[in-house]
C-alpha cells in the first residue's frame, strides 16, 4: 500500500513534465522562442542550433533535479510515530563527485560548443559583395555604403499620436543586397552604443576610437528591425533603425537614390563629438 502510493506521488511530477515537453510542438517553441526564422542569415542557424540544444540540456538537468528533490522529499519524509533526527552522514565520496564532475562537464561542453560558434560567427568573409560603416550617435545612425560611395544620415526615432507611437517611416534604413556577402565596420561618434539587427541573432559592441567588424550573408528578403542594445542615455529606447534586406536591383537604385540626394562620399570622424578621444584632434582656438 505505502509503496503504491509513493508510486503515485513520483509518476505526478514525471506526468506533468511530458505533458510540458509534448506541448511545445509550435514553430516558435521550437526555436526556442526566438524572434526569426531559420536561414534568414548564414549564421542564424548556428545560433538557433546552439540555443535549443543548450535548453534541451538544461531542462534535462532541471527536470532530473527536481525529480530528484521530489522523490527524496517523498521517500524520506517523517512518518507518523517517528521521532528524533534520521541517521547522519557526514561524506558521501560518490555522490559529491557526481554533483562535480557533471556541473564541470556541462560547464566545458557549453563553453566549447559556443567558442566554435563564435569562431565561425566572428571570421571574416573573403572579397565582401558589400562594405558598410555603420556610425552609431546619440540617438540616431548613419551609414556609409562604402562600395558604392554614398551616404544616408539618419534621425531619432519620432514618436507620433497620443500613446507616442514611433513613426516607422521616418526611421533609418540600412539596406542590404540579398545571397550577398556584407562586411559592416562598426564604430561610434560619442558614447558605447551596440548594433543589433534582431532578426540576425547577433549584436556587436560600438566602441568609440575602436572598429568592430561583422560578416555575414542576408538570405531572406524582408522588413528587420534593429536597435541600439547598450543603454547610452536619455534616448536610448528611440535608437531604432531599419533593415531591409531586397534584391540586387532594388539596392543598386536605392544607391542611385542617395546619390541623387547628393550624399555622395562618406560621413566620417570628422562629426565624432568625442574630441580628445586617442587618435583624435581637437579643436583648437585659432581654428
């Protein structure tokens, strides 16, 4: 009797652990409730393999933890009629190697798997189709298409309407040709801001007197959005940007476009509101 109840009580928690796990069968759950789609950039499945696989294991561990806690809970209770402290053991050598060697193993497994990532992730793309220098500033971007010698310099997010809606059509816009290779140098004008297209899976700090660099080949064609990721300031939520990933043709006339406009060369150092930073001038009083 007493062993068919203990029986029931360990089945409850397995039963609503299936339950959970037999649930998540949508295409969001299965990518772990990221915000893209497989194959939106060459990198974005690596991250998507790495994230899910990385919860698989942990709700693994979690699930034979608390079952672990559970049963212990259950089987080792105080009975009726029992009095005093159960046996006490000072060292169980087994178990406190178990509970050191697994942790270390999962420690190194997850660290390797996400260094090989990062080192596919962060390596350069031989001859770029496209180079791009993305100025970030408080609170806006520009962007300098480098391969094509033109520039667009872009505002604050505006917000519109009673509930201060942002306008979306006002916002900066990078495009991106698709099934190109696209090298971005990334850099700021003042403070540490960080670029981060969502869709892509992948931020990159923007350090002021620093380059950073990011390779990457876009896909999918489409609407990405993007924002600043480091809090830098009073605005920090308006720093918001547009990606739109379109055809070869559509970039090239979105090219002739700003050259039309006359943003033709680049916007550079020479706006960076950082003076006295390394490798910078500043202005002097005879100037």
């Amino acid at each position: 009797m007493r062993s068919n109840r203990r029986l029931r009580l360990t089945a409850i928690p397995l039963a609503i652990v299936t339950t959970v796990a037999l649930a998540g069968c949508t295409t969001q759950q299965t990518l772990g409730w990221l915000p893209t789609e497989p194959g939106t950039t060459n990198q974005v499945d690596r991250v998507i393999g790495l994230w899910v696989t990385s919860w698989i294991v942990l709700l693994a561990v979690g699930a034979i933890t608390w079952g672990l806690i559970i049963w212990a809970a259950i089987v080792y209770r105080r009975r009726k009629g029992q009095t005093g402290l159960p046996v006490q053991l000072r060292y169980n050598m087994p178990i406190e190697i178990f509970y050191t060697v697994v942790p270390l193993i999962l420690v190194l497994g997850f660290f390797a798997f996400t260094a090989r990532d990062q080192a596919e992730i962060e390596a350069p793309l031989a001859d770029p189709d496209v180079t791009i220098e993305v100025y970030g500033k408080r609170w806006a971007w520009d962007f300098n298409y480098i391969t094509d010698d033109v520039f667009y310099q872009g505002i604050q997010a505006q917000e519109t309407g009673p509930n201060n809606e942002i306008d979306v059509d006002a916002l900066p816009t990078l495009y991106l040709p698709v099934d190109k290779k696209v090298e971005i140098k990334i850099e700021s004008r003042d403070v540490i801001h960080s670029f981060w297209i969502i869709d892509f899976l992948y931020k990159k700090d923007m350090i002021p007197a620093k380059t950073n660099y990011w390779y990457f080949i876009p896909q999918k064609e489409g609407t990405y959005a993007g924002k600043c990721a480091e809090l830098c300031g009073e605005y920090h939520s308006l720093m918001l940007f547009n990606v739109e990933v379109v055809s070869q043709e559509e970039y090239d006339a979105q090219m002739d476009v700003l050259r039309a406009q006359g943003n033709v060369g680049s916007v550079g150092e020479e706006f960076n509101t950082n003076a006295n930073l390394p490798g910078t001038t500043g202005i002097t009083e005879e100037e």
